[in-house]
C-alpha cells in the first residue's frame, strides 16, 4: 500500500510549469486521501486566475505521476479556487 509521504514524495516531481519550482515546494498541495489504492490529491494554484493550461498541465502531471505507482488503483485531482475549477476538474476526471 502506498503511504502519504511516498505521495508527496512523487510530487515533489511535478513542477509549475510558469515558475519552474516543484508544487509541494511551492506548498500548492491541500490535501491527500488514501483508501485502498484510491487516491485523492486537491491542489490549488498561485492565482485563482493563473492561466488554465498551466492549470491543466499541473493536474495532468499530478495524475500521471501518482497513476505511475506501485499500489495505486484509481487518482481523483481536484483543483480549488480557481475562476476555471470546475471546467479543468471534469476534464481532468476524463483523462
């Protein structure tokens, strides 16, 4: 089973694509859930206005990189607080 820091440990992987710096560096990460190989990450960006492909890229490779371990069944990404959130959540859950 995969643990929280392991989690934070792959994110640490995924870095703003605007500002070059890793996410959990930048302290972007709000909350992970973990439940049978069920994982949730809720993120938030800078802004609430950041540009959508920069949010959809960070989702995106948040969803990549924690899909990509050992252990881990299905990934949830929410974003919060964004002008565009619900938009870039839905497409994100399609991926």
């Amino acid at each position: 089973m995969v643990s929280k820091e392991q989690i934070m440990e792959k994110l640490s992987e995924v870095i703003d694509p605007e500002i070059g710096i890793s996410i959990v560096e930048m302290g972007l990460i709000d909350e992970v859930k973990i439940e049978n190989g069920n994982i949730e990450v809720v993120f938030h960006l800078t802004a609430p206005f950041c540009p959508p492909v920069f949010a959809l890229t960070i989702a995106r490779d948040i969803k990549q990189k924690i899909k990509s371990m050992e252990g881990v069944q299905n990934v949830k990404v929410t974003l919060r607080n964004h002008m565009m959130a619900d938009m870039i959540n839905k497409y994100v859950e399609e991926m």
